[in-house]
C-alpha cells in the first residue's frame, strides 16, 4: 500500500502536539487496519467501513468524550476562534470540546457539517466543500497543520 508521505507527517505532527487523532473511513477494514498499523495509529482510535451516520456519530461521540461539565458544545462562533480552540484544547486540560473533521467525499459532508470545524481537502465532491468551514486549495494533509498553525498566532 502506498502511504503519502504528508500523511505520515500530519500523524507525527498529531502526535507530538499530543492530538488524538481517529480514522474513520470508508475503506475496509482490512485497509484500515494496514494503514493505522503503518501510522503507528492504535486500532482502538479506527472505524473502517464508516457509513456518514457513523461518521456524524463518531464526531458526536469525540464532542463527548472530550466535553467538561463546564463547558457545552463550542458553537461556531468564527472559523479561527474555533481552530484556535481546536489547536489548544489539549494544551488547556481539555477546557474546549471542539471536535475537526478533514474529509473530499461525499460520505464525508454530514460529518464535516457536524464538527465544529469542518475541514475539506482539495479536489475533493462540491457537497464536501459547501458543507465545510473551510475549504484547503491542495490535496495535502500538511496544509491542516499550516491552518492550524495560522490560526494560534
């Protein structure tokens, strides 16, 4: 299987920036579980085989998972706000419980309308660019972690 190099990178990046980052793709699973075994992703963190009502459910159960009892579901209030938020959640003791979605698909669009910042890829189906926050002009992973960056200063 030929893993893109950006997509190792944005896993690492995930990673040291302590980002719990899930697959939750329509693959299956056998393709899944190679790609989350060359990622070094735990296979507790994959959902192969996704439908889009798995995929919202996915995201509603990592709002969850991630939510405080002080702090309800992040309203988007503004695209930077909320990628700022996604950026430092971690950092903040888990204070924000904004979930990020980065799909191309069709399947992707009611997940990527779900997240609190819906990020599409590129190329990718008109219905995942209408129903995203935001749209990144080139087919990489990398320009999420530059979205990302842009956002914290």
């Amino acid at each position: 299987m030929l893993l893109e190099a950006a997509t190792v990178y944005f896993y690492e990046c995930c990673t040291m920036a302590d980002f719990p980052a899930s697959l939750c793709c329509c693959l299956f699973r056998r393709v899944a579980t190679a790609l989350a075994q060359r990622l070094g992703l735990p296979l507790s963190r994959v959902v192969a085989e996704a439908t889009p009502a798995i995929k919202v459910h996915m995201i509603q159960q990592l709002r969850q998972q991630h939510s405080t009892t002080q702090h309800a579901h992040a309203h988007r209030t503004g695209l930077l706000k909320q990628l700022k938020h996604w950026w430092l959640w971690r950092r903040e003791q888990q204070k924000c419980p904004c979930v990020a979605m980065v799909g191309d698909g069709i399947n992707d669009s009611p997940a990527l309308a779900e997240a609190d910042v819906g990020i599409a890829i590129g190329a990718g189906a008109d219905i995942a660019a209408q129903s995203a926050d935001m749209i990144l002009m080139k087919d990489s992973l990398t320009d999420v972690l530059v979205a990302l960056d842009i956002s914290t200063r």
